[in-house]
C-alpha cells in the first residue's frame, strides 16, 4: 500500500484522511522531507509545518 500526503498541509501517512487537518489526501505527490522539531527548522517555518512527521513537498490531488 502506497504512502498519501494531505494536499493542505502535505502531511505524509497511510490514512485516507489526513490526521492533522481531515482533508482527503492524495497519492500522487513528490518529495519527502522529515520534520523533527518544527520550531528549530527553518524549512518547516517556511512550509507552515507545526507538528513533527514527514511532510510531501508537492501534493497533486
Ligand atoms: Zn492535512
């Protein structure tokens, strides 16, 4: 079974809905980036990630 990413907040997981934000996530995306502490990354600044986990770069519904 492939991996979803959430469209919204591109959160990566097996779920068809995203645990985060209840949006209905996608299998098609592309880029994987992992999040340990959210307020010492930059990059999760930038991407509006609060919640550590594995985030999809590009999501396409
Ligand atoms: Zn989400």
């Amino acid at each position: 079974m492939a991996e979803r990413a959430c469209p919204r907040c591109k959160y990566v997981t097996f779920e068809k809905v995203c645990p985060l934000c209840g949006t209905e996530t996608s299998s098609n995306w592309t880029g994987l980036i992992v999040v340990i502490d959210p307020d010492e990354s930059d990059l999760a600044n930038e991407l509006n990630i609060n919640s550590p986990g594995r985030y999809a770069l590009k999501v396409r519904k």
